[in-house]
C-alpha cells in the first residue's frame, strides 16, 4: 500500500514497484486516516508511508496501523531531513507506541 498526498509520487512509485511481479499495489491513499481505513480492508504486509499529509498525518497513521495490524510493516518515505522527523518516525514503528 502506497501512502502519500502527491498524487503523481504515488502513482510512479506504484508504476515502479508494478514491474516487479512479486509485489502488488493493493491501494493507494492521499492522507493518514484513509491509509488507516484501506490498511484495515487490506491487511498489507508493507504500508510505504509520507509523513507530511494532510487530515492525519503520517507518523499518527503509522502508530494506528501498527497497534491493530502488528505484522504490517511500515516504511516511512520522506524528504525531510528534520531530526524530530526521523525520531518520531522511528518511534511511530513500534506497536502500542
């Protein structure tokens, strides 16, 4: 599952992963409250997930997701060098953070 609010972002990265045939695009949501909802319809084993999104952002998704689907993995995408970023990401890994 692809998480990110820059429409054509999401749209490459999904072109990109879709010419590995082991690896299937099972949604795509443009801010973290509909990542949460596809992420329960869908179970994915991988959420690629923005940070900076709009409605809910990407680390309070990340943290929703992994308290109640704990065997999805969240990979944080981001250009932000901030290192509060970073560290809230890292934290928002972590079940029942």
């Amino acid at each position: 599952m692809i998480v990110d609010d820059q429409r054509l972002f999401a749209e490459a990265l999904e072109a990109i992963l879709s010419i590995d045939g082991r690896i299937a695009v099972v949604g795509r949501a443009e801010n973290g409250h509909s990542a949460v909802e596809l992420a329960r319809l869908h179970a994915p084993d991988v959420v690629l997930m923005d940070i900076a999104m709009p409605v809910m952002d990407g680390i309070e998704a990340t943290k929703a997701i992994r308290d109640e689907l704990p065997e999805t993995r969240v990979i944080v995408l981001t250009g932000s060098a901030a290192s509060h970023d970073i560290s809230r990401a890292r934290s928002a890994a972590q079940p029942g953070s």
